[in-house]
C-alpha cells in the first residue's frame, strides 16, 4: 500500500484503490489527523491552534484572568484559573480538552507555561517580579541608611566647624 500522503486523501474516500471503505477511511483519519499533538504545541514549539485568531483572543483574555488572581494570592492563582469560568470559555473555544482531575491539572501547567512564552502574551509577565520587588526593597533600605549616615556626618562635621559655609569661607570652630 505505501505511504498516505494529502494527495492521496480524495483517492481514499472516491475510490476503491487502498481497498478502503470510506468508514475504515473516517476512522484512521480522524485516528490520525484529530489527534495530533501538535496542535497545541509542545516546549519551545508554537502549535497549530495559535494560528486561529479567536484561539489567541481566548488565550489573552486567559491571561488577564490569571494576572487578576495573582493580584489576590500568587500560589493558588493557577489553580483558581483551572477552575473558572474563563478557563471554561478559553477550552470550548480552543476546543482543547484537560478533564477535571489532578493529572488534567498538571497537563494544563505544563501547557500553560509554555503559551505564556508565545508572542502575543510575552510581556504580560514581567521576569522575576517578585525578586525586583524584593531588590527594590533591599536598596531602598541601604539608601535611607546611607542618607542618614551623610545626615549624622555632616550634623558633626557642622558642629567641629569643618563644613564650607554657602558664602565660601570656613568658619573654624577654636571653642573646643
């Protein structure tokens, strides 16, 4: 028989020479073709679905649902997402499937993470968020000491008169 290509398709279901019913044809097709996993893509592959403007339109307003939760609390924000109503209008209208158990879960994580890399939702997340937060803290801390310290300094160095006065001369302090 060799192998199917496209070509072949009309050949399969006119006539009669793979010696295919068209019932047998329907199920190897649909076996084949409804199936494939590369529809929704994979690590670092963009899948077929994203091709579909209404997928991707399904995929951001996805997105914007889960930076609402994350707003709330970052831990559970996925797990909120998987069960809302969102999650529910971006399956029918990408007609991806993830049954309600924990394994359907996890498939959706592993999904879920590599759209958030597709182009059209990229810079919704900003890297390490949480970490520049965290950075932005620490150096505001070190800067307020560091201003308190040139504060403390120059009060010293005012009262021993060894600061420049505005008008460009020194006032040396000799009452010590």
């Amino acid at each position: 028989m060799g192998k199917l290509t496209w070509k072949s398709l009309g050949a399969i279901y006119g006539g009669k020479q793979f010696g295919v019913t068209p019932e047998e044809a329907a199920d190897v097709l649909s076996k084949y073709i409804f199936t494939d996993t590369t529809w929704k893509g994979g690590k670092n592959k963009v899948g077929r679905m994203w091709k579909d403007i209404d997928n991707r339109v399904a995929l951001v307003c996805l997105v914007r649902a889960h930076q609402k939760f994350r707003t709330v609390n970052r831990k559970t924000a996925t797990k909120k997402l998987y069960n809302s109503a969102e999650f529910e209008m971006f399956c029918m209208t990408t007609n991806v499937v993830y049954r309600k158990y924990n394994n359907g879960f996890h498939r959706f994580q592993k999904d879920f993470v590599n759209w958030k890399q597709l182009p059209d939702v990229k810079n919704f997340y900003a890297k390490n968020d949480t970490y520049n937060k965290k950075a932005m803290k620490r150096v505001t801390k070190i800067v307020q000491k560091m201003k308190d310290v040139m504060a403390d300094n120059e009060r010293r160095m005012k009262a021993e008169g060894r600061i420049k006065m505005p008008d460009g001369s020194w006032k040396p302090n000799f009452n010590k």
